[in-house]
C-alpha cells in the first residue's frame, strides 16, 4: 500500500471504533501529523488497540491544525525516532 492508502486504512480502522468522528478529519489529522512529526504509519496501521487508540486519538486531541504541530509536549507511540526517519540525502 502507498502512504494515502495506508492512512485510509488507519482513519477506516479508528472509524470502526469512534464512529462518531468523520473519516475525513481522522485522515486529515493522521497526514498532518505525519508531516511534522514523521509515523510508522505501517506499524500503526496493525498496532495493538491501546497504541492504536492513543496515537490517533490523542493526535486527533492534541494537533494544532494551523502549525501541525502536537501540543501537550504529545508524543504518538508510533512516532519515528529521528535517527530512524529516512534521510533526505540518499547515500551513494
């Protein structure tokens, strides 16, 4: 699966759950949050129910839309270690 596949398969998932919060605004605060603060979205996307409920809901709580990022000093479970986060030079 590509990433937006992926982060539809994590909002379609957390919908299951919380199916009083639309489908879009989990998407949108999965991307947003990924683009500030790098996820294992694969990793989340299957992580046991607790993680999973504490990453994307307490994204979904603690994301400042305007800046994208997480207030409450937030940190997602899933999030990458920026010694994991893949580099923006490719070796050679």
């Amino acid at each position: 699966m590509n990433k937006t596949q992926v982060i539809i398969a994590i909002a379609q998932r957390a919908k299951h759950l919380r199916p009083d919060i639309y489908l879009s605004d989990i998407a949108m605060a999965v991307s947003l949050s990924d683009e500030y603060l790098p996820l294992d979205l694969d990793g989340l996307l299957v992580a046991p129910t607790d993680d999973f409920l504490h990453d994307v809901f307490g994204i979904m709580q603690k994301l400042d839309m305007p800046t994208g990022l997480l207030s409450d000093c937030f940190c997602p479970r899933y999030a990458v270690s920026p010694g994991d986060a893949p580099s923006a030079i490719s070796p050679r």
